[in-house]
C-alpha cells in the first residue's frame, strides 16, 4: 500500500489499514524500544502505547514525514 493511500484510510479509520500499520511497523518499533529499554515488557507496552497514540493523535500528524516514521518518533519518545 502507497503512503497516500494509507494515510487517506487512517484518516477515515478503516481497520484493515491500522492492521496492515501494525503488521508492517510493529516488530522494529518492538526492537527500537528493547534497544532502548532493555526490558521485553515495557517494550511491548510502548509498542501499544504507540499505537494507541497513532489512533488518538493522527489527526495532527502533518504528513511531512511518513506515517512509519511518526510512529517510530512515537515510540522513541515514550521508551
């Protein structure tokens, strides 16, 4: 899926895109948050965190960036 395109079915919360986000982002920002954490629990817990930030906050996302890349500040943030 295009980034445009994704975007477009984020903005319009269409689940199917949420899942494809999750299943194509989900095992880095795992590992860039143990990297950070060095604890596989807390790790897991910014990984929903984040997600739950994406779903909550996407509105403000400005699109200067990729949705991918967001979402990898995200989680950086929060570990």
């Amino acid at each position: 899926m295009n980034e445009e395109t994704l975007l477009k079915r984020l903005r319009v919360r269409d689940p199917e895109a949420f899942r494809y986000l999750f299943e194509t982002t989900s095992d880095k920002l795992y590992r860039v948050a143990v990297g950070l954490l060095r604890d596989e629990a807390e790790a897991e817990g910014v990984v929903q965190d984040t997600f739950l930030r994406l779903f909550e906050k996407l509105d403000q996302f400005e699109g200067r960036s990729k949705v991918s890349t967001w979402l990898y500040r995200v989680a950086y943030n929060l570990a």
